[in-house]
C-alpha cells in the first residue's frame, strides 16, 4: 500500500520549506528528487539530484546519475544530459542501468534528428529487454528512426558488425525501407528477401506487410514532405483527424506511394513548429511541408526566409500571403470567401439591389466589411446594411428597417396607366362617348393599414447577405421569414446545422440560400465541425500533392515552381486555384446551394470563371 509513503513525502517536501534539502538523509532527498520529476519539476530535480550526486555520493551514484541526465533531457540541455548518459556507461558498466542510460541516450540523439545514432543505441538493448511492454517501447522507436530516414552507409556497417538474428531482421527491414525510398528495385528485393520471417517482430508486420506487397515495376524515388500537425495539447484532435486523411489516401491509392510523410508533433506551440521547420530546413530529403494548423503556428513562420515551400492547409490573416512568399494556403481566406460572394451577385448574376445584416464585431464584422468593400469597387452600394452585436434573439429593429428600404424601392405607379391602356378608334371622337362603355370606374382604394401592409411579399431586394455567428441560426433563421422578403440569401458555413436548417420555421423559406465557402461538404460544418473538416482537407490535399509530383523527382525549387504555376485542382471536397502577387493564396470557392432540405454543390468560383457542376 502506497499511502503512508505518499503521505511522508508530502511532509518532506513540506518541510523542505523550513529544514532545507540538506538536512535530509540520501532515501529521504532521492524520493523527493523523483517526486519531484514526476511532478515535471524539471530544473529542480535537476538540482536535487546534482546536490545528492555533489554532497553525498561523491558522483559514484548510477542511479541520481542517470535521473540528472533524465531531468536535463526533458529541459532540452542535450549536451549536458549526453555528458551525465556517458558517465553512467563508464563509470559503472555492467550495471542495472546501462539499459536505460543507451535509451536515454538513443532518445537525445532522436530529438536531435541523429535518427541513425538513435537506431544503433536503441538496437542494441533491444536483446536485453526485460519484457514486452519495454520490448514494444523500444521497437516503436526503432520504427520512428526508421521513417525519419537512416543512412545507408551506417546501416550497412550496423549489419556487418550484429550477431543477433531478431536485430538483423530489422536491419534488413530498414534497408528495403531505404531502398524503395531511392527507387532502387534491386536493393529491395536483395534486402526484403534477406529478413528472417522466423525472428522477424510481430510489431513490424503492419509495415512490413505494405512494403513488402510493392511491385517493383512502379518503383520511382520517394517524394518527402514533412507534415506539422498538433498531436498532443488542446487541439489534438483537429491534428490527429488530419494525420488520419493523411493515411487514408495513402491507404486507398495505389499510385500514392511515391509520397513519403515524415510527421512531427507541433503540441500546438508557435515556438516549437519554427524550431521543427528550422531543423527540416537543414535536411535537403524534404522537399515541402504540409502545416501547421494553428493560425499561431502559422503566424510563427510568416517572417521565416526559407527555400523550404510550406503547404498550409487552411487560410491565413488576409495580407498574410504577401509578406510570406514560401507559404502556400490551401483554403481561401475570409477576404477571398467575402470577395468571391460580391463578385457572384454582382458580376454573375447582375444584382443591384443588395441589403446586408452581420454581427457588427469580431471576424463576422471585417469579413462584411471586406464583402461590402468589394460591392462598391464593382459599382454597386447596397440599400440597406443593418449590424447587431448582442445575441440575436430579436433584430426586429434591423429587419423592419430593411423592410422600409424595400418599399421605397418599389416602382410609382403612373396615374395614367389605366388610361394609356384604352383604345378608342378615332371615328368615336365624332360622337359623344360614354366611357362607362369602356370600364368601370374603379372604386376608391381602401388605405392599406400598417398590419396589411407587413402581408405583403416584397421582391425588390435582390439579394441579402447574412453571415451569421455559430449557434445563430435558430435566432436568425426563424425570424427572417417573418418579413416576406422575397430575395436570394446568401449566407455562411453557421447556417449550414441541417437538423435545424431543415425545421419548418426556416428551411421552406430560404430554399435557393447560396453558401460561398472552402468545401463542398454540409457534413464538414456541422457542429463538430473541426474534425470531420479537417478529414476532409487531408484527402483532398495529399491528392493535390500527388498531382504535381506525378511527374517524377524533384527538388524543393522545382516544387515551388509547380505550386506557383499550377493550372488548378478540383478534388472531391475542395479545389485550389493559386492567385495573388506571389500566387500563393488559394482563390478557388465552392458554390453550394440549399434546396429541397439538401445542400449540393452548384460550382466553383475563382472571380473569373464560374464552373458550374452537375451534380
């Protein structure tokens, strides 16, 4: 049972506050030490074990030794934690921690990108490994060495020099991994024909399986990219739905298997992905990278010179593009999608008569403005725009404004309309005429009355633009219809909750509603939206991918050059159009329609050409 000795750290710790460190006996500092590290106190168990190993053992203490260099590894002092491994190993060999100390050891190299240092350390416990949960540990890091990307020339020394059956089995696994990267069939097949299957680990076959299954007559150079996504932290989720994409159209194309994805972990942090991108910089295997994700992460790299092209796989800041040449984003951004909106009313379509209601803050707001903005550059001033900032549980004020407006648009009727629409043959005009013989005089119109008059349906707005928050469409969507507005709603991604979308209060009257949006899917907006959407882009952005390295090898200039000159993408989901000064922000919208309870997708918009779909 654990608690007493719980309880008596607490009151150790407790009474370090008061007695000092020093005042403990050497059980009683290395539980506080390790408590401590548990608690990832790193730099003060890096102290309490520097003091045990100064004051009390005199450094001849495997056990505090290989705890600093443990402690010094998770605050990133590589060299310091390398120096206290290499202490532990000669000072004290043979000893019950030689085994750590090596994986410790192969885990600084790997942080390091010394994938095949990594392997060398790790292969070599791996015969001594206690039981198989260490023995998956250890092979699972043998796998990440050997995606990362070994050298050849290490790898074959590493061979010649192994006597254990078991690791020359994954020696030979790796090298036809490095073999079907450099698209060398013969290696392959000398290789993928040299594992012993007897000894072979079962933790391998998932792998193995694929790339043994490769026919060599498709072999061609690996293409590699690196992929940045949050795997840990608040938004792992939209990482790993990502990553997933990633590997399901590697899974279901064949011809895919030229892309090679190394991924890394950016834990959601600005200051972690530029040190990632920094060190993927150096090595001149990558030719792109794919993320990140977080608009933080990517506002990180905007001032980051690189020859390196970076893939974002959703839009920036507006301008963003301009000032970061080397990033190329996937998704349009908010301007595009506000910018895109106008021109199809206006340009395609020919509206004139235009009325506005948005959020009157936050990105709602600069996104309306951007559309209003572009309104008045293609010669059109909408009449009527109406803004709210609270929740809208009643914008009646704005909707009968807007109604107003519709009123005064309607055409004045000519009192001599009636009379231009009498012919009277010029003989008649020889006699008196009686016009009562004609028509009837009509009676006088009884005054229409304020309650008659909201009856009456009102066609003379063209279009209204309404982009609402998440969570607003029930507010907005019940209200709307109460105004008889007959016009064409053009609204966002929010409106498109197709369980409430579709209630009789809203769907009915707003059928013909067109989005403008990144992706033609209702499933991608629903309110788990991140994730599914996130799915969805993977797929379509490996293919994108595979469109232009298609052609065979290449390296990171002729890349970007194809990025930049890239004549257009429609995959299943979205499409990629590159424009702008550097031509390399995606100026491609989907075109989606909402009628009959559905929502499909009518074209793709680029602000010049409308494609329109079959579909």
């Amino acid at each position: 049972m654990q608690f007493p000795k719980l309880i008596f750290l607490i009151l150790i710790l407790n009474l370090l506050k008061a007695d000092g460190f020093d005042t403990l006996t050497y059980y009683e500092k290395f539980d506080v030490a390790v408590q401590t590290y548990k608690e990832e106190r790193y730099r003060l168990s890096e102290k309490y074990f520097s003091s045990i190993l100064i004051n009390d053992k005199d450094y001849r203490d495997p056990a505090s030794q290989l705890m600093l260099a443990k402690s010094q590894y998770q605050q990133n002092k590589w060299q310091d934690a390398v120096r206290s491994a290499k202490s532990v190993l000669s000072n004290f060999p043979g000893s019950p921690y030689q085994d750590y100390t090596l994986l410790l050891m192969g885990d600084i190299a790997l942080s390091q990108g010394k994938n095949s240092e990594a392997f060398q350390n790790y292969l070599s416990i791996r015969p001594t490994a206690k039981d198989s949960l260490q023995l998956s540990d250890i092979d699972q890091r043998l796998i990440i060495c050997i995606g990362n990307g070994l050298k050849e020339d290490r790898i074959e020394g590493i061979l010649f020099r192994e006597k254990n059956p078991t690791n020359r089995a994954i020696i030979n696994f790796a090298r036809a991994y490095l073999s079907w990267i450099n698209g060398d069939a013969y290696d392959f097949s000398l290789a993928i024909n040299g594992i012993d299957m007897q000894v072979f680990p079962q933790s391998f076959f998932h792998i193995y399986s694929p790339l043994k299954n490769t026919k060599p007559i498709s072999f061609s150079r690996s293409v590699t990219l690196g992929v940045i996504v949050p795997l840990t932290g608040p938004e792992k989720e939209l990482g790993q739905s990502y990553l997933l994409g990633l590997a399901d159209y590697l899974d279901d194309i064949s011809s895919a298997h030229s892309i090679r994805f190394l991924v890394f972990d950016s834990k959601g942090d600005g200051v972690n992905t530029l040190q990632i991108v920094k060190s993927l910089h150096s090595n001149r295997n990558i030719i792109g990278i794919i993320g990140p994700l977080l608009e933080e992460e990517v506002l990180t790299l905007a001032g980051f010179k690189s020859s390196l092209p970076i893939l974002i796989p959703n839009s920036g800041s507006p301008g963003l593009s301009d000032i970061a040449p080397n990033l190329f984003f996937l998704s349009p951004s908010s301007k595009t999608i506000a910018h895109r909106t106008a021109q199809l009313m206006i340009t395609e379509l020919g509206f004139e008569n235009i009325a506005v209601l948005s959020p009157g803050d936050g990105k709602l707001k600069a996104m309306t403005d951007y559309f209003l903005e572009e309104c008045r550059q293609l010669g059109v001033d909408p009449v009527a725009t109406e803004w709210y900032i609270e929740k809208p549980e009643n914008i009646l004020r704005q909707f009968k404004s807007i109604r107003k407006i519709a009123w005064t648009l309607l055409p004045e009727k000519d009192p001599n309309e009636d009379a231009m629409n009498l012919t009277i043959d010029s003989l008649d005009a020889l006699f008196d005429v009686d016009v009562t013989d004609f028509y009837e005089i009509p009676e006088e119109e009884e005054k229409m009355d304020r309650k008659d008059s909201s009856n009456v349906v009102l066609e003379t707005i063209h279009a209204m633009y309404i982009p609402i928050r998440q969570d607003e469409l029930t507010y907005v969507g019940t209200q709307f219809p109460m105004y008889n507005l007959k016009t064409m709603l053009f609204g966002n991604e929010n409106w498109l909750d197709m369980t409430i979308l579709n209630q009789e209060l809203i769907g009915p009257h707003v059928q013909g509603m067109r989005i403008i949006t990144n992706v033609n899917s209702a499933n991608a907006f629903s309110n788990d939206n991140s994730i599914s959407n996130y799915h969805i882009l993977a797929m379509d952005h490996a293919s994108f991918v595979q469109s232009i390295i298609s052609s065979g090898a290449m390296n990171r200039r002729q890349f970007m050059d194809k990025l930049r000159k890239h004549s257009g993408f429609h995959g299943e989901q979205t499409s990629i159009q590159f424009t702008g000064a550097n031509r390399n922000e995606n100026g491609s919208a989907q075109v989606l329609e909402y009628t009959q309870n559905k929502l499909k997708n009518i074209g793709v918009y680029d602000g010049t050409i409308y494609s329109h779909t079959s579909e």
